[in-house]
C-alpha cells in the first residue's frame, strides 16, 4: 500500500516519465493538445516500447512552444469519467467529449507492433472540434529507429497543424535521449515495474542497468534520484543528483530533484536557489515555479507565493495542485472570492480533489454561506471518510448555519416591534436579503437536530484523527449544549490528555465540576487556566463564596514560587512565574524569570521570543 502511495506522490512532484517542459510563451495562444497510450497490437514482451513512445512524444511535443501538454494525471482521470478506454482508434464522439470537457484541441493517439526487429508505428492525429483523425500515418523501421520514428510523426503532424517549427526545435526533435538502444529499452522496463508495484531494488536495478549501458544517459541518472527520493532515502538521492549536476550541469530535472529535496528537509534558501537555477536553464517550466510558490507560502511571503502559483498556472492550466495551493494561499490573505473562483478550477480538474472541496468550503464558510460550505464539506467526506478536518469543519458549518437562523428570527421579530429598523443591512451582513424567506427557514431549524448533527461530525473527526483536540474540546461544548454534562466532561478531558495546556477546556471542566458542587476538583481546574492563561483572571482573578474570594492568580503564584524556592532551575515553575507576571504587567519581575529560564534551557525558541517582548515592551516605558 506504501509503494502504491509513493509512485502517486512521483508522478506529481517529479512527473518522471511523462515530465517535459511547459510549452507555452506568455501572452501567446497556445494549442492544448493531449497524449494517449500508445496500444501495443504484438507480442506482450514489447509493453516496454508504448512506455517509450509516449515518454518520447512527452519529450519532443514538451519542446515546441506553440504547443501546451495537457496534463496526463487530468486527462487519465477525464478518461475513466468518460468512460473511455484509451485505444488505437477513437470514434468521433469520443474525441469531441475529450475536448469539450478538457480545452484539448489536438489528441495524439495510436498503435504499435514489433516483429523480428521491425516497428510499425500507427500514429493518428485528431482534431477534437471534428471528432477526426487529421493525420493518420503509419511509420516503420527497424526497433533502435524509435526515435526518429516517433519525431517524424511530430514532424509531420505540425505541418498538418499548421505550426510552425523554429531551427532549434528542429534540432531538438534530431536528437537522442542516449545512443545505447540497450539503456533506452531497460529505462522503459522500470517504468513497466513501477506500474506493476515492484519492490525499489527491481525498479533501480533497470535503471542501473541503463545508467550502465550509457553512463550519460542522463533521464535513467535522475530517475534513479527519484527513485531514492520515493523511498525516503533523501541523503542518497541528494548524492545522485549532485552527480548529474558535476557532469552535465545543464540538466534542470537534476537541480528540480535538489530543490524539491531542500524543501522538504525546511532548507528554504537552498530550495529557491535551486528551483531559480531550473529556470535559468528553462525559463518555462512550470512546476519549479509552483514550488517556489510553496516555498514562499512556508515562508509567509503569501503575495509573493500567488504570483508563482500564477506563472505556474499560466505555463500549465491543467495542473489541479496549482489552483488548489493559490486557494489556499488567497484565503491565507482573506481573498475569499477569488479564493472560490480558483478552487472551483482545482475541483473541475480533478472532482475527486477532497482537500480541495474541503478549502472551497472553507472559504464559503469565510463568506457566511454556510448552504454552500456543507455541500463541499460533504464531498470531501464522500471522497476521503477518513478526513478528520473535513467532519469538523462540517460541524462548525451546521453550527453556524444554525445559529444564523436563530439570528434572523430574533432579527425579524425586532423588526415587527420596531418597523423603523428596517433599512437596516440584514444580520448576515448581505444587501437585498429576503428575509421573510430567511425567517422561514429559520423557523424550521431544529436546534437539537443541529447540535445532534454538529456531535456526529465532531465524532467522526476525531475517530479518524485521535489526536484532534479542536474536535474533542468542540464535542464536549455540543454536549453541553445538549444538557449531557457526563458526555461533555468525557470530552474535555479527552481534549486535555491531548493537549494539556488548552485553557479553554480546563474552564468549562470547571464550570461543570462548579455546577455539580465538586468545588475542589473546579478549583484545581480554575488553577490550570492560570496556569496556562493567566490573562483569563487578570480582570477579575478572586473565586466565589464557595472558594471563600481566593485569588487564584496570587494562589498559583505563591505554589509555584515556593517550587523555585525548593529548585531555583524548575524550568515550569519559571515559565509560570515569569507568564502570570507579564500578564499582571509587571515586565520586570517577568524579565527576571524568563532570563533564569532562558539560562536554565537555552533551547527554549518560545521562552526566548517571550524575552525579547518583554523587553520592548520596557524600553517603550
């Protein structure tokens, strides 16, 4: 199952075999076009050949800038939505249905047979406005002429395209991927063992054998990278590309390979420099600037990270990621709008995307049309059950949904008392809302039904992610809400063993624990959101008449000031001390602490930030 998930992961972030620059010049119209498997019609024993053919049309059609490949991930998954079978010959119907639901202008199809060491080459063009082949040709020549075979075919094709071919893509098309037909055969094996799950050893074994065949034979040396990369040996892959990179510094997919490595292992500066050395060499390949885009969002350069995403989009429209990761960023910036015009294309590419209906919901959420979040939500829960994120997000989408209504009822009956509020903007901050039609349906809301809706979701999140305290803590409100004060403390204990410094369930426990009279167990409670949030009580820090007014803020005070008189280096009680009188203001005796702290664990990124605040806020004084 891992390998499975890791040969997915490769085609999208290396696209190896079927990887190519992006054709396209800004500003200028590009052809889409689309690339089918090539049907093997012989011996089984030549599978390896269509693998070939489609890597070479990849390669050659990848060069020609008037041209944009449409992407094949997309197009294998329009296919099985099609219901096609990808074949030599596709009826009329078929090749229209392709381009009216992909932009595909031009589909690149066919066959092959090998016999003795002769190749025939069955290559059909097809205009996808017409449904009909505008080339149909059939190519042959002994096996080792695959190459020219195969850029003939593109040749002739743009004369029938009427698209003209520049001196450098002519000489680009005349040339050879290696000079060993031995290396280029055991380079398209390990693509036939990929497809068939085998173990990395079988797979790097081809590609050792091509590299062995042609030691420059570049594709099978950055390959065999991948290959590393894919099983989670990053230091060896590392070493493979750096190996490229000596002997043919010219070779991009080898600095792609290294940035991609940097930016999994955070080394951030190292990655651009990569990922800018890829487009010095290729000015046009999309997907480095994609993950300089990734780069920058880790980086909080959000303005910067949608500019990349953009390039990258602009160089391939068919690349689902792309749309999603600009989503994402644009609701990082509160751009929610356009946040839903762009996640729309990622789902239109590809409906089975979960992460990606669940962002689109996240941003109708932001806008307050909870309607249409719940419908993305529960797409991504029909794609993906196990989406923890999506359950909760699905929950708080039936909470505030339901809360609306109740707004809008109360809204309606304050304007039946005082008619002169009615040029006011409806509750949900809308213009032109029809609030009869708003008060309707929130008459039919059933508050029990939302909560017991809300509970169900926040189950299910957590089910599948047992470590979400968000959805524990938001499932012992909801039973609370239900009046089930058993169910709700499960729940913000559960929350608690989870996350323990999390304030807010400590003060509901202890609202519970107060409610049933369990005094010293809301006490000890009311002492950990001091604990952890002192700013709770700084306002108001003395308890009831049942805890006799005790101050709980100097409570915790004196406790843990009588630990550090025991251990001057108590690393907790510090960060408490230190924490309760910054809350207080008292930004000199708060300085003191966090410096023992700082001393005591000079590790400590958090206590070290929280020193050099504190410090501002003393020299502002």
């Amino acid at each position: 199952m891992k390998y499975s998930l890791y040969f997915s992961w490769l085609a999208m972030i290396f696209a190896l075999l079927f990887s190519s620059v992006a054709s396209s010049v800004y500003g200028q119209a590009q052809r889409m076009v689309g690339i089918l498997v090539f049907q093997n019609q012989g011996d089984p024993a030549y599978d390896w050949v269509g693998r070939g053919i489609e890597e070479l049309l990849y390669s050659d059609l990848g060069e020609i800038h008037a041209l944009q490949i449409y992407e094949k991930e997309t197009l294998d998954r329009l296919l099985d939505q099609l219901g096609i079978v990808p074949s030599e010959q596709l009826t009329a119907r078929q090749a229209f249905s392709i381009g009216k639901f992909s932009g595909i202008e031009v589909l690149f199809a066919g066959g092959y047979r090998v016999s003795g060491n002769q190749l025939s080459l069955m290559f059909r063009v097809y205009s996808t406005y017409t449904g009909t082949p505008i080339l149909e040709e059939t190519y042959t020549g002994p096996l080792p002429e695959i190459f020219s075979l195969v850029a003939q075919g593109v040749r002739q094709a743009m004369q029938v395209m009427d698209v003209p071919l520049s001196q450098k893509e002519l000489r680009f098309l005349e040339k050879r991927p290696t000079t060993s037909m031995a290396a280029f055969e055991n380079y398209c094996k390990a693509y036939v063992e990929i497809a068939k799950g085998a173990p990395m050893e079988v797979i790097a074994g081809y590609f050792l054998r091509a590299i062995q065949e042609d030691p420059d034979y570049w594709e099978a040396q950055y390959n065999l990278g991948v290959i590393y990369y894919n099983f989670d040996l990053y230091d060896k892959a590392l070493q493979q590309f750096q190996r490229v990179i000596e002997r043919n510094p010219g070779f991009y997919k080898a600095h792609y390979g290294k940035g991609i490595i940097h930016y999994i292992k955070r080394q951030y500066p190292l990655a651009i420099e990569e990922f800018e050395r890829v487009l010095q060499i290729e000015p046009e390949h999309d997907r480095s600037y994609y993950y300089l885009g990734l780069v920058y969002v880790r980086m909080d350069s959000l303005k910067k990270a949608v500019n990349y995403f953009d390039k990258a989009i602009a160089l391939n429209s068919s690349y689902p990621p792309a749309y999603y990761q600009k989503g994402l960023t644009l609701i990082r910036l509160g751009r929610y709008q356009k946040a839903i015009t762009t996640l729309k294309k990622a789902v239109k590419l590809n409906p089975d995307y979960y992460q990606a209906h669940n962002a689109l919901g996240e941003a109708y959420y932001a806008l307050n049309l909870y309607e249409e979040a719940i419908i993305e939500f529960k797409k991504a829960v029909e794609i993906q059950p196990r989406f923890s994120r999506a359950y909760f997000n699905l929950g708080n989408a039936y909470y505030r949904q339901g809360a609306l209504a109740e707004i809008v009822s109360a809204f309606w009956s304050l304007l039946e008392i005082a008619p002169e509020l009615k040029g006011l903007t409806a509750p949900n901050g809308g213009q032109g809302v029809d609030l009869q039609q708003l008060r309707k349906e929130a008459q039919g809301v059933d508050s029990t039904k939302t909560l017991r809706l809300m509970a169900e979701n926040y189950k299910r999140a957590l089910e599948n992610d047992p470590h979400f305290y968000q959805a524990a803590y938001n499932l012992g409100l909801t039973y609370e809400h239900l009046h089930k004060p058993d169910s709700a403390k499960i729940y913000y204990l559960k929350a608690i063993q989870i996350r323990e410094d999390l304030p807010q369930a400590h003060m509901r426990l202890a609202k519970l624990y107060e409610r049933e009279g369990k005094y010293p167990l809301a006490l000890s409670e009311y002492k950990k959101v001091a604990i952890y949030a002192p700013d709770y009580w700084v306002n108001n820090p003395r308890l009831g008449e049942a805890y006799r007014y005790v101050n709980v803020l100097e409570l915790v005070l004196n406790e843990y000031q009588r630990r550090l008189d025991r251990n001057p280096r108590d690393k907790e009680a510090l960060k408490v001390v230190g924490r309760i009188y910054y809350s207080l203001g008292r930004w000199g005796q708060a300085e003191t602490y966090y410096e023992q702290l700082v001393a005591v664990s000079p590790d400590d990124r958090g206590a070290a930030r929280m020193l050099q605040e504190i410090r501002r806020k003393l020299r502002k004084m």
